[in-house]
C-alpha cells in the first residue's frame, strides 16, 4: 500500500499499460483457442445424416399418407436403437432396439401407434437414434406430425337446383359453393358417385360447376342427390349432408 502512495504517476502508467496488456493477451488466446474448437468441431464429421422424414402423415385415412417413412445414413457399422419420442422427450415406440446394422443407408417405417399398439394422439413428434458402440444419442429436429382431423367444408349456396338439360328453361349448369379450412382437393358426388373431380383448392371461398354430365352422357331426368367430397393433403376425407336437385329437359 504505502509503495503506491510513493509510486510516480508515470510508474502508475507503466502498471496500468502492463495490466491491461496482459487482459488483452489472456482474451485473445481465449478468443483463439474457442475459434479453434469451434472449427474443429464443424469438420468433425456427421455419425448419421436424415435421408427421408415425412413431416405430416394422417394413420386413419387409409391411403398411401396412412405411415410415415423414415430412413437415415450411419456413417460407421453400430448397434442402433431407433424410438419415436413425443413433445416431452418420451419414447411413444421403439421401432429398433439393439439392432445391428453397417454403414448405410437405414429405412424405418411408423405407422403411429405406440408399443402398445394404440394409436398417438394428433401432435409432433420426433425421431432419436442411439449409437451404443459411439456411445451417442441424437435426436432430429425436424418434426413427424400426426394428423387424422378431416378438413373442415360448409356448402354456402347449390344454385340453381333446377337443371335444364336442353337450356330451355335456362340453367344449364349448376355452381356449388363452399368454404374450407384448409387447402383441399373437391369432388363433386351424384348420386353417391363422383361426378366432378376439382383441383386443390387453397382455404376460403371456391365453387364448383357441374352441367349435368356423368360419365359422359347426361342425366335421367328427375330428382338427383348430390353431395361435396373434400380430401385433404394427408387423405383426411369428409363429406358435406346431401342436397337434392332435380334435372329437366
């Protein structure tokens, strides 16, 4: 203490200089050797890559969507556990459990029950792979969805519900319109029979024309239900309450 007080401020200079000095010395070798791990670290190569996740899949709808495939590259031979894990990180199935399998490409399949065999709930969920011989787990990021909810479709107005097949009472089509929730593919049913098939249609407001034609040839004349079939990109399918028409000449 009593040496600084008789200490000249340049001596107090040359003390603050070597200070700070040595601060800037301890952080740039920091700074350094944290660059070094980091790029280290990136060159360090990948113990498996993601080949195939499907994103969304619906197990209810009966269709091609109904399981989710899922395949990944080991980079070395191992013993490998593959589980499917929910929101909180717990395991809804095991699809491998100390299985041996050599470098390559690995092709999994689930079709969203769990070890039980009852179906998950609607939700994300994700796939985590255990490396025994690396003594590693990773789990993917990227989510498998579960969705069985049918889209949702209200028939706004079926204008005319007279049709003229001749044109002589002047209705010579008829427009269907409907609003959906989600982006969905529309067909129109007569008489429990798709009669028009429309394209995906985004959410909101869409129509539909149909002039009287099945299967190529025109209509028997009388009465006729028709009804709207949505299916959604999963193959979640409803149809709306039919509605009844009647065709004239």
């Amino acid at each position: 203490m009593l040496s600084r007080l008789f200490q000249s401020p340049e001596d107090r200079t040359g003390v603050r200089r070597a200070t700070l000095t040595g601060l800037v010395i301890a952080l740039l070798a920091g700074t350094t050797g944290a660059f070094a791990l980091t790029e280290a670290l990136k060159l360090e190569r990948r113990p498996l890559t993601v080949v195939r996740l499907d994103r969304v899949f619906s197990p209810t709808c009966g269709c091609p969507r109904s399981i989710a495939r899922l395949a990944f590259k080991l980079r070395d031979a191992d013993t490998v556990d593959a589980v499917i894990v929910d929101g909180e990180g717990k395991p809804v199935r095991a699809l491998l459990v100390g299985a041996a399998r050599a470098a390559g490409v690995m092709r999994l399949v689930w079709d969203g029950t769990d070890d039980q065999g009852t179906l998950a709930p609607d939700g994300s969920y994700r796939l985590q792979i255990r490396m025994h011989e690396g003594d590693r787990t990773i789990e993917f990021g990227r989510t498998i969805r579960i969705d069985t909810a049918p889209p949702e479709v209200a028939v706004a107005a079926v204008r005319p519900r007279l049709l003229s097949l001749s044109g002589a009472q002047g209705n010579q089509a008829i427009t269907v319109t409907y609003w959906l929730t989600e982006s969905s593919l529309p067909i129109l049913l007569v008489d429990g029979t798709a009669a028009v098939r429309g394209t995906l249609s985004a959410r909101g407001r869409q129509a539909l024309e149909w002039g009287g034609e099945f299967r190529g040839r025109r209509l028997r004349l009388g009465r006729h239900v028709l009804a709207l079939r949505v299916r959604d990109r999963v193959g979640n399918v409803v149809t709306t309450r039919p509605l009844v028409i009647r065709v004239v000449r």
